[in-house]
C-alpha cells in the first residue's frame, strides 16, 4: 500500500512513577562515551564470534554443532549481550541456547548455558519411527481433553535433541493438534524419546495469549488509525501496522502442525473513525479493546525498556477478535505473530480483550524472542508469570481510570458465574484454588499456570512488599512464606529487574533457582551489588521460599 495520510493521536500519558523510574536507569546506565561509540548490533555478533571461536572448549561447542544469533541487546555502556541458539547435527537442540556476555571492548566476561551437559550423542537415527512418535503424542492430546470428543486430530513429529531432560539424548517433539465438540482448537507439544518410546515431558502448545474507540472495559480510548481514500482501516502505521481483524467467529484448519487455513482476519474499517459502541452487539467493540491493547503494551515496552516492539525488530503483530464459538481463551501464536482473543462464553467469562490479557499475550511474544522459556516444569511457570507480570505493568501504565491498575489478572473479563473475582491474585495467589503461593520441590509438577504463583508472589512482594493495602479500588494481602517483612521497591523497579533478567540471563531451562540468580545479577547491574533493590530482590525471593 502506497504511504497515506495518518491521523494523529493523543499522547498517553504517564505517569510520574514511570518517569522517575526511566530517569533512574538512564542515570544508572549512563555510558561514559558518546552513543556513536557504542558498538552496533553487527559488531557485538562479530566480537561475539571471535569469543566462540576461541571459547569453543569451554562452551561445550564441537565441530558437529552450529549456532545462529537470536537476539543481541547493547547495554547503554557498551556492554554487549549475545543469545545463541545451538544445533546438533542439524537437528535443534531443546535448552542449546546460551547467552555470551562481553565488556565494552567485545572481550568476554562470562556466558549463561541452558545446559552445561557435554551436547554428544551416539547417532541421530531413532529407533523408534515417526509414525510411533505421533501416535503416542495424539493419546497424549486426547487424555489431557477427556470427555472431549475430538476431530480433525493430526500430529506433526520432528527430530530434535533433548538436552533439557537430563543427558542429552535424541528425541521426537510432536505438535499435535485437534479441534474440540465445539470447534475450536486444542493442541499439545510431546517430548518423547527416540530410542525408547517413553514420553519425555508434554505441554499446551497454544501459549496460553487517531481516532478513538469505545471500548467494552477501557471507556473511550484514543486509536492511531490509517486513512485508505474514503473509509479508515484499524492499523496502526506507528507501531509496525500493527492491525486487528474479525475472524468471523471461524477457527484454523491445521494439518501435520501447519496451519494451512487460518480463521480470517477481516481488517475492519470504519466510516468515520470513531470505533465501536461499548456493548457486544458492535462487533468492532471488541476490536477496539484488542487495537487498544496492542498499542498500550508497544508503548509500555518501548517508553519503559526500549524495545522497538514484540520481536525487537519494529514489526507489527495483529489480533483476531471474535475467534470460534464461545471460546473461552485468548493466545500468542509465534508461527503467525499474532493474538487471537475468543468472545466467551457470556457465562464464566466475556470477551477477553481486557488489557491485561493484551499485555499478557504480548509479552508470551517477548519471551520468545528472548528466554524463550520452556513451556513445561518451572520454566514454564516462569514463561506464565512473565506474561501476568508485564500485563500488569502495562495495566499500571495505561493510567485509565476505567480499568485501574491493581495485582490481579483478567477481572474485567470474568462473569458472575465464574468463582473468583479474576483469573489470578498475584498477592496471594492461591486465593484462586489452585496456584502455588510458595516454592516446594514439587511446584514443577503443577500447571503452568498454577506454579507461576511463585513468581507471581515474589513480582508483587518486591513491587509492593508484605502485608495489607488497598490497590485500584482493590484489596490486596499478601504474607510471606517465612514470616518475614518485605519492604517493596516500587513497580518500575520491579520491571526492570525482570526485563533484564529475562533478555540478558533468563535461558530457556531457567528454573526458580535460576531465576533468583538471574534477577540478583540484573538488580546488580542496574543498582549496585550493596544496593537497597539488590537486597530487596533476595528478601523477595526468600519470602516465597527460593533460596
């Protein structure tokens, strides 16, 4: 499309917490040269392939491995932060990935592995075949949707190496992926051993994900919209023509793990740029909230840590709105960097374009490029509690009084008959019946979305600390695993921490152990070793008893 005339959009504004926070860590991160001296994004891979190069031993690298860049952050000083991804024999490696670290003058300081096991198997022929694989991962979709019947159920097997599980090994992950009595989609990844037969590990593989608009939750919300001859298009030429879409109630059509029919994504278009009536008769309703939150969450990312949208790279994802049959869920799919949002069940939950949940899925994108975090075990926690961190912050951001910041996770969406006032209480988390308000050795076992608790409690104790006070209109409690007192940092500091934990340390085997080090080691470089945050971050930590 050829360049058109945009309108312009009210600023948001922010507010004074964000304001000092971003001062604070421009003054913290100050780089002692001017910025044409900081190296490039090329210069820190080239000084990063001189340190494999030379390092290779020690890193674990052979000649039989293979390696491809993910993601380089430049730290304000020049410090450079380089994430690999590792292959096998060409074959991927599950928790291959490391992150190399370098001084200003591309020397190297230390490196964060995934695994430290010596990456060296037998053979890359598996025992055990392809159609085998897919079978085992096809019960396995079917008995975690018992009582479902399902159709249209295929499996899609792929070689990778395991070295996420113990010593690395050879092994079948399969997507499996079907569609319920309903029609909508339900879908499974399966880790299961080559050589054997046996299932590994097995996780849901759907991450649970100017004008103006009157929106369902948000009031009247400012739109940054594209002007196409007479009509105007719901896209946003300033954040990546980021659009939204209606999928006309419609589900994907998904064959051996490839999608080869996506439920449509109709850009909407509107005659006079005001967007939506506040109620659900209005299909474009929804869409306002789905364009509404994609557009706070780019700006929360971009004004608060600098991020030039999900991937980095300044490209635009798009949302689905209006997606199956009263579908009660809402997801990221990387494979077409996209959001899809279901409209509920009208019963236990509303459309879930709330945006907290835009925050949430965005950020399930973040990850990905990032950490990449596993989504099974602790990982997988820590993938979800990510999600609900930084959907809260984006809340917080938003400053809008008609969905007030406050520590829990999708109110506006939930209904009478659903039992709890919202999906999550990230101050206590297991007010909602089934998350871990503390670390035990068997936390792993739990949904992902149930052992995010611990994270989830530790995010809100270091923000906010321990005990009773009032949030957004909301009452918030929160003790602590040991009795202890936490005395909180604040919430922007609380964002950086984890946003520099996540990009530079986090790994995708990164477990709650690893997470307490990895936000130690970005509390350290953002505020000092001896620093009131530093201290904070381990009293926060060992309040939901990981130590």
């Amino acid at each position: 499309m050829s360049r058109i005339r945009h309108l312009r959009r009210p600023r948001l504004a922010t507010t004074g917490a964000a304001v000092a926070a971003a001062a604070l860590l421009a003054a913290t991160l100050t780089p002692t040269a001017g910025a044409a001296d900081r190296p490039t994004r090329s210069t820190a891979i080239a000084h990063a392939a001189d340190v494999l190069r030379d390092r290779a031993t020690s890193l674990g690298l052979t000649p039989a491995q293979d390696t491809t860049v993910r993601d380089v952050i430049v730290d304000a000083d020049g410090t450079q932060h380089v994430r690999y991804d590792r292959t096998y024999r060409e074959l991927p490696v599950l928790g291959g990935d490391f992150v190399v670290h370098l001084t200003p003058g591309g020397e190297f300081r230390s490196a964060n592995r995934a695994t430290t096991r010596a990456l060296d198997i037998p053979g890359v022929t598996p025992a055990v075949k392809a159609p085998r694989a897919a079978d085992i991962a096809a019960a396995a979709l079917r008995a975690a949707n018992v009582g479902e019947t399902l159709r249209e159920l295929t499996s899609r097997p792929r070689l990778v190496v395991d070295a996420l599980h113990g010593t690395p090994r050879l092994a079948w992950r399969t997507d499996a992926l079907a569609r319920d009595e309903a029609g909508n989609p339900v879908a499974r990844t399966v880790l299961t051993d080559a050589a054997t037969g046996r299932q590994i590990d097995a996780w849901d593989a759907l991450e649970s994900a100017a004008g103006d608009g009157e929106s369902l939750y948000g009031g009247t919300v400012p739109l940054e919209t594209t002007a196409a001859g007479s009509t105007y298009q719901l896209k946003d030429p300033t954040r990546g023509d980021t659009y939204t879409g209606d999928a006309a109630n419609r589900t994907d059509l998904c064959l051996l793990g490839i999608c080869v029919r996506r439920a449509p994504a109709t850009l909407f278009t509107d005659a006079d740029n005001h967007w939506g009536t506040g109620t659900t008769t209005d299909r474009a309703t929804a869409a306002v909230d789905a364009q509404y939150g994609t557009d706070t969450t780019w700006d929360y990312y971009k004004s608060v840590h600098g991020r030039n949208g999900i991937a980095g790279d300044g490209r635009g994802s798009y949302n689905r709105v209006h997606y199956g049959n009263d579908y009660n869920n809402a997801f990221w799919d990387d494979s077409c960097f996209c959001m899809t949002y279901g409209d509920g069940d009208g019963n236990l939950l509303g459309p879930l374009v709330s945006l907290d949940v835009a925050g949430h899925e965005m950020t399930h994108g973040v990850t990905s490029a990032t950490a990449d975090l596993t989504y099974s075990g602790e990982p997988g926690g820590l993938n979800e509690a990510t999600s609900d961190i930084f959907g809260t912050l984006v809340e917080f951001f938003a400053g809008n009084d008609s969905d007030p910041g406050d520590w829990l996770v999708g109110e506006k969406i939930v209904r009478s008959g659903f039992e709890k006032p919202a999906l999550r209480f990230m101050d206590r988390p297991s007010k909602d019946g089934s998350s871990a308000d503390c670390w035990s050795p068997t936390v792993g076992n739990l949904d992902v979305h149930y052992s995010s608790g611990v994270a989830n409690h530790f995010a809100y104790l270091l923000a906010e600390g321990s005990g009773t006070r009032t949030i957004g209109g909301v009452a918030h409690s929160s003790p602590t695993c040991d009795g202890s007192t936490v005395t909180g940092i604040g919430k922007d500091k609380l964002g950086a921490i984890w946003y520099r934990a996540l990009t530079v340390y986090m790994t995708s085997s990164t477990d709650y152990a690893g997470a307490r080090t990895a936000t130690l080691n970005a509390a350290r470089d953002l505020y000092g070793s001896g620093s009131t945050e530093h201290g904070a971050v381990a009293a926060a930590w060992s309040a939901v008893a990981v130590a």
